[in-house]
C-alpha cells in the first residue's frame, strides 16, 4: 500500500493534501492549490485565461523545469473536454528510448485511491450495500470493535481510527496471487486506535478493506471490477493495473527514475535490489509490488484521466446524486502538525474532506484534487467543476517539484495572484 512519497515532494505536506488518507481530516490535505482567498474575480465558465494557453505562464514555466532537469512527464490542461495545453518531456524509458507522451501511461499511486471510492458508491446505487454498512455486514474474521463499528463511510472519509502494521518495503511480490494475499491479511491485523469517527493517520486499511468489500459484494477481484466498471465505461483504453512483467515489457508504460544516497538515478523497475533513501519512504521501490495493492493505484495516460473526470459529471460512472455524494464536502480538513506542513497554511478559502477526494473553494470555486507520489513517481489530477477545467500532471523522476506545480497550474486556471 503505497504511501504518498516521492524526491522534491514535500513528504507530509502531499500526504495530506494529497488525500484523506493522510489524517482522514489532515488540512493540509487540503487540496492544493496556491490560490490565496480575497483574491482576484474567478474566471468566467467559457473562458480561456491566457496564463493556460501555449506559451502562457503554466506553459513557460512546466518548460524552464525541464529545461532545468527538474520535470520528466506529461502535463494536460482540458477545458470543457476540448484539450488546451498538452506537453511531454523526458523518456518513459530510456533504455529503450521511448519518449514520454500522451499514449503513455503512469504510474499513479495514491491518485488512484478514489477508484474504490466509486465502485462504492456505484454498489450502493444499485442497491448491494450501504455507507452505514458496518465492516461486518460483508466481511468475517475481523474484530469485534472493528466488524461492529466501522463502517463503509468512515473509512471513505478516512475516519475508521484504525491503524494497520508497518508494511515490509523490502518484500519483492512474485503474483497477482500473492499481492491479494498478502493486504487481505495485513488489514486484517488492523486495530482500533482510536473511535470511529476519529482521523486515521494515513491507514492502509480505510483503502484495503472497502476494496475486500467491493470484492466481495460484486464477486470479482478488486482490479477486474475497475477495469470493467470505471476504465472500460469511461474509455479509458490506456489505463490499467499493470504488472511488473508489463512494466518491463510494455513500451507504453513509464518507468520510475529513482534518485539514491549517492545521487545517481536509477530505473526502479529493473533495479529491484535498491531503495529510496528519503525520509518518508525510506528503503521503498515501487518495482517490488507486482501489482498494485487492491484499492490503491494503477496507471493511466493524462488523457484518459480528462476521460475520468469528465465521466464523474456526465452520468457515465455514477448517477448525479451519487455523484454529488462522492465529491460533497463531509467534514472540515484542520492543520496537520508535524512535517513541513506545520509551517504552511493551506492555500484555499475553506478545505474539506469528501469520499477519497478532498475538495476545497478557492476564489469562490470549487477544486476537487487527488495526488499521490512514490519513488520515481508523482501524479495528480484536479477538477475544477465551476469551469469546466481539468488538470493532469504525471512524472516519472524523483527531483521534481509537484506541489509547486500544482499550485502554477491552479493559479493558470483560476486567474493570477
């Protein structure tokens, strides 16, 4: 399960803003974006800023990155489905010097958490279960203070108060088998730290539990019924939960570039042997997962996450008041301590917390975000629903600056400060 980290990425401010799985209410797990609130008149629907344009600022400034070394992967700017700015830089693979691009898929990370959160939702329109289900409602063996008390919207909403083991970071993952396996077990040695209702510090079970919970109510695994239910249903011809024998083989797929201890980069998937050596995410390899822990992950190419997001409000995944309940504000995102986000505050007028998407307001705007990061890996992906605007930023290479650009992107879409 893999926890939002990655070279040039702020560790705890990501692992906030980048989901609820931070702290369940973690405000710096506020979205986003560098929009300070009182600030400049927000963008009419039908208009295209010039900051978001060809050689507009975003543009100029995703450019001077790579020009510096400082930004391998894909950045999109969509409006209203139509594609406004669309730029690659880097290899996907140098090995075999194949270049990064639209066709190419990446890795997500944490950005892919909300895929669980709408097959949910998807299983409770059509009637087979409940948010207020209690873990046991479909699940045995798991405890009674756990089985009895928590329940499907807690752990959506990163509230269970549960905390799962340590994950071994060193383990090399052999089978799709052995990855099921394994999470099923290890979030079944979850234990209560606290009442349900209360923020779970980034627990790996409020991602696997709901997954064994799809899984059981639909009676496929976790990657097939996203596959089936999301990706297909959306169009999204490029995306997948791809193995590593894929990774290896597949031309389309970017490899992570991961920076060591002594500075040289290396490409993680054919270097399984070695470790990140960065604080949060010491001694990890995204390599070593043979796939993607169910509930977590994936890969997509940036225009099928445009696919996604347009899907999400054109009744194509979710019927319209489901999802409005996905992306609803539940609950108010408070200043998490510790870290570097101790001494930022979160740059939007009011932050919330939705089912695996936090959401903020910003200039009078709604944004819905979702990043995630690891080794050699860093992506994000922003709804801007008052405008009709999304934003895809994917990177394969430690190094790279995410959260700042983020918040350039933001204030492309939005209006400059």
């Amino acid at each position: 399960m893999d926890l939002d980290s990655a070279r040039g990425i702020d560790r705890r401010r990501l692992l906030g803003w980048g989901g609820l799985t931070a702290a369940g209410v973690a405000a710096a797990a506020t979205p986003l974006v560098g929009a300070r609130p009182g600030h400049a008149e927000p963008a009419g629907p039908d208009v295209v800023p010039p900051d978001t344009r060809p050689g507009g600022a975003y543009d100029r400034y995703v450019a001077k990155l790579a020009a510096e070394g400082r930004f391998s992967g894909v950045v999109l700017l969509s409006h209203r489905g139509r594609t406004v700015l669309s730029r690659s830089y880097g290899m996907a693979d140098k090995e075999k010097g194949v270049p990064n691009g639209e066709d190419i898929a990446f890795s997500l990370s944490s950005a892919g958490k909300p895929f669980h959160a709408v097959a949910i939702l998807q299983l409770a329109q059509q009637g087979k279960l409940r948010l207020s289900d209690t873990v046991g409602t479909h699940l045995k063996d798991y405890a009674k203070d756990i089985a009895e008390k928590v329940t499907v919207h807690h752990m959506l909403t990163g509230t269970s108060g549960l905390k799962t083991p340590d994950e071994d970071v060193q383990r090399v993952f052999q089978s799709r088998e052995e990855v099921h396996e394994f999470y099923e077990r290890w979030a079944r040695q979850a234990t209560p730290e606290a009442p349900p209702g209360t923020p779970s510090d980034h627990s790996g079970a409020d991602v696997a539990i709901p997954a064994q919970i799809i899984e059981a109510v639909s009676g496929q695994s976790y990657w097939d019924y996203v596959q089936e239910n999301i990706f297909k249903r959306c169009g999204m011809t490029g995306s997948g939960f791809y193995t590593r024998p894929q990774w290896l083989t597949d031309r389309h797929i970017a490899h992570p570039y991961m920076e060591l201890a002594d500075g040289s980069v290396v490409d993680a998937v054919r270097n399984l042997d070695k470790g990140s050596p960065h604080q949060y995410e010491a001694g990890k390899n995204p390599g070593r997962a043979f796939i993607d822990a169910p509930g977590d992950g994936g890969f997509v190419t940036a225009p099928d996450l445009v696919r996604f997001a347009r899907a999400l409000g054109d009744g194509t995944l979710l019927d319209r008041h489901y999802a409005e309940l996905l992306t609803g504000p539940k609950l108010p995102l408070l200043p998490q301590g510790g870290g570097a986000l101790a001494r930022r505050t979160a740059p939007a007028d009011a932050g919330f917390g939705a089912y695996q998407i936090p959401v903020s307001l910003v200039s009078g705007q709604w944004v819905w975000n979702r990043a995630g990061a690891n080794p050699g890996v860093g992506a994000s992906w922003t709804i801007y629903p008052d405008t009709g605007w999304v934003g895809v930023i994917l990177v394969n290479s430690d190094g790279v600056p995410l959260w700042e650009i983020v918040e350039q992107e933001s204030q492309a879409v939005i209006g400059r400060r």
